[in-house]
C-alpha cells in the first residue's frame, strides 16, 4: 500500500477513536460541554433591589396609644365632680381624711388658735363649680394617625417563558389564581421572591431552559391601578450571559438587561 493513502486511513482511525472517546465522557459524565461556548444554553443572573418607599399600604399604619389630654400620668391623679360646692367640698374632705389614713404625715402641722373666728359656711347658691367649659375630669384623646402610608414588602415571581403575549394580556387575578392555567404552554418556569423595602438581593448566574426566550416578572403591588406590575424581556437563547437589573419602585417594576 502506498504511504499516502496510508496515512489518511490512519488519521480517520485517529479521528474516529476521538470522536468515541468524547462521547463515551459525555455519556458517563453529562455536565461536560459539548460544542464551543457559542452553542451552550444562555445564562442569567439577578439583581433584585426593592425601594425603601415601596408598596405602601394605608391599612398597616398604626395609631399612637391613648394618652390623657394636655398631661402625663402621674402616681397619683383625682377626678371629681359635684352638682353643688357643699357636695364637693364634704367630697374633698372625705378624700382628705381617707389619705391621712392611708399615709400619715410625716411632719407635724400646727393646730389653728381657739381663738381664731371660724370661716363661715360656703353658701350653697353661690354656683356650682363644674361648668360645662371647665371639666374637672380627666378625658382621653386619640393621637393623630402617622401621616405616612407604612410601606410593605413586595412578593414576585421570575418567570421564562416561551413567548410573552398571554403574559402581557393577562389580568393579575387570572394569574394569581393559576398561573399555569393561565399561561399554557408558554410558561416554562417559575421562581418565587420576597423583598423587604430598602433591601438588595443578588441571584447568581444559572442556566436558562432550552425553550426560555423571555424573562419576565410580576410583583405583587397593592395599587395595581397606579403601578406597572409586569415586565417581560427577550433573551438570546444561546452563548450569552444575561445580567438582570430588577427594581420595584412606588410607580412600578424596572426589568434591565446588562449583559
């Protein structure tokens, strides 16, 4: 046989005996690339960042306690009243006579000379001393509500999809209802998130499904009427590496691709 042909027969013996060897490490190990990096599936990752003003919510504002009106509590508080000032005043000494029972004085008060003429008896008609401008008892008010809304956190889901036009039609009743139902066969998968406002989350680089062509996501916001709660993206499938920007505003979500 001649050289030339000989070499050739070698080299596709060579070449065949590879091309065995790398699928026979395919097949006992699948995590192994096959193809160059342009025909891999696309990868995406997460940045998820929630505003410290967002989804506020009126119903979680908290009222401030009870306080009495115009004073703080004291150890020791009276509230009297009296249809005429001989009612009050055998009211205020019975009071009187009640403490220095219960607590003594511990100083000694002097006694009034015998000889001292004696205060006259308060006349019953002189009035009465509750007016109905000057209330001898202590009232309660409420204060003032926070005039700020309290903001809440924000349920989200990341979806990929195959095609985005049932998401986009879609009401959030029908999807919070059943989401499979109400996509079909164009949702692909689905990842459930919760954000504190003010909070960042950072999601690292996964794979995409081979049939993933969208990424999309829908939040959660209590005025859907006022927020925009859905956002979808086209994605290159393959040897791309999508980096997501994901924020939630008052107004509604920003969906960014940087990669």
């Amino acid at each position: 046989m001649k050289p030339a042909p000989l070499m050739l027969l070698t080299c596709l013996a060579l070449g065949g005996c590879t091309a065995l060897g790398k699928m026979g490490q395919v097949i006992m190990d699948p995590s192994i690339q096959v193809g160059g990096p342009g025909d891999q599936l696309s990868q995406f990752s997460l940045s998820l960042y929630a505003s410290p003003t967002l989804n506020p919510n009126p119903s979680s504002a908290v009222d401030e306690p009870l306080l009495p009106n115009h004073l703080q509590p004291t150890p020791l508080a009276v509230s009297l009243s009296a249809g005429d000032s001989l009612e009050l005043t055998q009211k205020l000494q019975a009071l009187l006579d009640h403490l220095h029972q219960q607590h003594p004085a511990m100083s000694h008060i002097a006694q009034e000379a015998p000889d001292e003429p004696a205060m006259s008896p308060v006349d019953a008609d002189l009035g009465s001393y509750e007016a109905p401008y000057i209330p001898l008892g202590l009232k309660t008010v409420s204060a003032p509500v926070l005039s700020g809304d309290v903001t809440t956190p924000v349920a989200f889901k990341v979806l990929q999809l195959k095609d985005d036009s049932l998401l986009l039609n879609a009401a959030y009743e029908l999807l919070e209802k059943d989401l499979e139902k109400a996509l079909g066969s164009t949702l692909v998968q689905v990842d459930d998130y919760r954000l504190l406002p003010g909070q960042f989350k950072f999601v690292g680089f996964e794979q995409i499904h081979e049939h993933t062509r969208y990424l999309a996501v829908i939040a959660n916001y209590h005025d859907r009427d006022k927020a925009e709660w859905k956002r979808a993206l086209r994605i290159e499938p393959q040897g791309r590496q999508h980096a997501l920007l994901v924020q939630f505003e008052e107004h509604g979500v920003v969906l960014k691709n940087d990669g």
